[in-house]
C-alpha cells in the first residue's frame, strides 16, 4: 500500500525530499526513512506535529551532534530545513526536517543479535557502549535495540532525542534506570551472558519487561509504525496492500477469522499476538481487527525475522515460559497448526500471561 511522504523545503531551495517506504512513522507526528538528495542515500527524519514539530527537530539534531562532539559513534547531521510535507495521513503541513548521513549498509541491534554466529561478541559491543554512555553521564530513556544500529562493524547510537546529558548531582533515573532499561530490552535467551557482563540484580528487569509488555501492548491497539488505523480496523502495516485493503473494506469471506465474545478480548489477543509474534516465530501474525474478530491471512511479512521457529511443541512450551505464558504441550498442542518447519499458534484467548 502507497506510503510515500514528499517534502519540499521552503527555506533552502533544493530538490523535494521524497521517503518512498517510511520506516517509521507515528500519524500526524513524524515520519523517518531513507531518501536521496544531490544523488546520495540519506536518512530523512520530517518530525510535522501542529504545536511541536520545531522543538522536536532542534532536539533531535542538537543531541546528535552533542554526542558526535563527545566522541560517540552516532549519524552525521547533514542539514535542517522547513518546509511542507504530504502523505498519506497529512496534506501541505509545516514540517521540520532534520537529514543525517545514510549507514550503508546499517542493520539493527536486533537483526544483527538474530543473524551473528557470534552473538556474545554483539553482546559485549552493546554493553561497552551503553556503559560507557552510563560512566559519562549520559541516560537513553528508549534504549530498545532499533535505536542501536551496526554498520561498517561499529555499533552506533541513533534516535539521539532520548539521549540526555546530566550534570552532577545526576538523576534518580540516570543512576538507578538506564542500565537495567536497557537490559529488559534482550530477549531472555540472552540473560546468562549479559548478567555476566553487568553483575545487576535481575529482579528489577524483570519488572521492566512486564512494563515494557504492557506498553508495546497498548501501542498496537493505536496509530503506530507498526500499526495502520482506518475506520473501525486495526491493519498490521507488514501484511498491508492496495489489494488487502479493498479486501477488508468489503468482503472478508477469504481470510480466516477468529471471533471473540467481546471486543475487549479480542483486542487483548490481537495486542497478545503481536507481542508474542515479535519474540517467537510461531505465533501468527494478526492481519486486521475489527470490533471482536481477528483476521488472519497466510502471507507473513517479508521483514527479516528477528527469531526462529522453534521445530517442536516442547520446545515452544518452554520459550513460551520465558515470556510468563505457561502452557503444557497438550494445551499448545490443541492451539497449534501443523506446519513442516514447526508448529503455528493463531492469536487467541489461549494466550495468558502469568
């Protein structure tokens, strides 16, 4: 489906600025993705909110280069403009854009983590750097691992807003957040290797993850980059097409559907699915919901998945521990969909967490 954000600066001149397939976008706020300007790949930042977009710009290239002055690995700021910017979700409004240099080739700490034959290495580069950031006096109050980014073999900092500098005496959220924050964000296969590298308490992390759930739970039931949101549906914007939507908005009869009692339950295991969906491979992508069904499609994202399948039930049992959902194999078994390279959950009330 058409997403493409054009902006044209009105204190510059210069070529329009035209992201083709954001990859980010909050509705009615902003918008990132790869652009080109003067024949080169850049990444385009267009921050648009009525009241706030200026602030937000300043913020986020004034950190860039307060960090790039400090000596850590974060994007270049090329240049700031003002200009117009249209979309699909906004016509001709002010915008306020920030253009940083384009890390090619760039992957993120968490499609590096799944891809490495030697995670423990990318493990260790994450927690030197987030340390040091810590031992500087620095805090991220959003470090989860697509704010990380490798290229060339260094780990950089991107998403600078949420990078903030405190002068002694330091925060009670610098001293006592910013490392267990960013520790809740690694899956928990993980949590041998990185309780050896930070010797923290592990109980606190716990709890952040559980905060951390609730809160990517709420994000999926609105407008996200995750999230498309029409009428009365929810779409998952990885399943979306032109074709997909015309289907939505009339007939459903193809896709397979999943009805609820209630709304509310539905909409407990669409935010369940998509949580759980992110974590382990098995569970099905939700493509849409509407009032109390969930529908589903048999075309997956073709996103590099960021976890693999696990092959048999036991094994899904126990990954599903992990994350508090504590289901016997007999119980996963009676929810599953045989398939030859595992087996496949469909988002329903089956999936509770402790």
């Amino acid at each position: 489906m058409a997403t493409q954000f054009t902006f044209n600066s009105i204190d510059g001149g210069g070529e329009s600025l035209v992201l083709p397939n954001p990859l980010r976008l909050l509705q009615g706020t902003r918008v990132c993705g790869a652009a080109t300007q003067d024949g080169q790949s850049v990444f385009v930042k267009a921050f648009y909110h009525p009241t706030r977009a200026r602030a937000h710009a300043s913020r986020e290239a004034n950190h860039a280069r307060m960090l790039l002055s400090r000596g850590f690995p974060t994007p270049q700021v090329l240049s700031e403009s003002t200009g117009m910017i249209t979309g699909p979700d906004v016509s001709m409004r002010r915008a306020h854009v920030v253009v940083f240099k384009f890390l090619s080739p760039g992957t993120t700490l968490a499609q590096k983590l799944a891809s490495s034959d030697s995670p423990s290495i990318v493990l260790k580069a994450a927690w030197d750097l987030m340390k040091r950031l810590d031992s500087k006096g620095f805090s991220h109050t959003d470090p989860h691992l697509s704010n990380f980014v490798y290229s060339d073999e260094t780990l950089y900092l991107v998403d600078c807003s949420t990078i903030k500098h405190h002068r002694p005496p330091f925060s009670w959220f610098r001293q006592r957040m910013t490392i267990p924050l960013f520790l809740s964000q690694f899956d928990p296969t993980h949590d041998t290797e990185l309780q050896a590298f930070s010797g923290q308490d592990w109980e606190p992390i716990e709890s952040l993850r559980i905060v951390g759930r609730k809160r990517f739970m709420a994000k999926v039931l609105r407008p996200c980059s995750r999230i498309h949101v029409e009428s009365d549906l929810l779409v998952t914007r990885a399943l979306m097409t032109d074709e997909m939507m015309l289907t939505l908005k009339g007939e459903t009869e193809g896709l397979q559907q999943i009805r609820f009692d209630d709304t509310k339950s539905a909409r407990i295991a669409w935010a369940t699915a998509h949580y759980l969906g992110e974590k382990i491979a098995n569970i099905r992508t939700p493509l849409a919901l509407r009032d109390n069904v969930i529908l589903l499609t048999n075309t997956e994202s073709a996103e590099q998945p960021l976890c693999s399948l696990e092959p048999d039930i036991e094994s899904l049992s126990r990954r599903l521990a992990q994350f508090h959902v504590t289901l016997s194999a007999d119980e996963i078994q009676g929810i599953c969909t045989s398939c030859p390279d595992g087996p496949r959950v469909d988002p329903g009330v089956h999936l509770r967490f402790d």
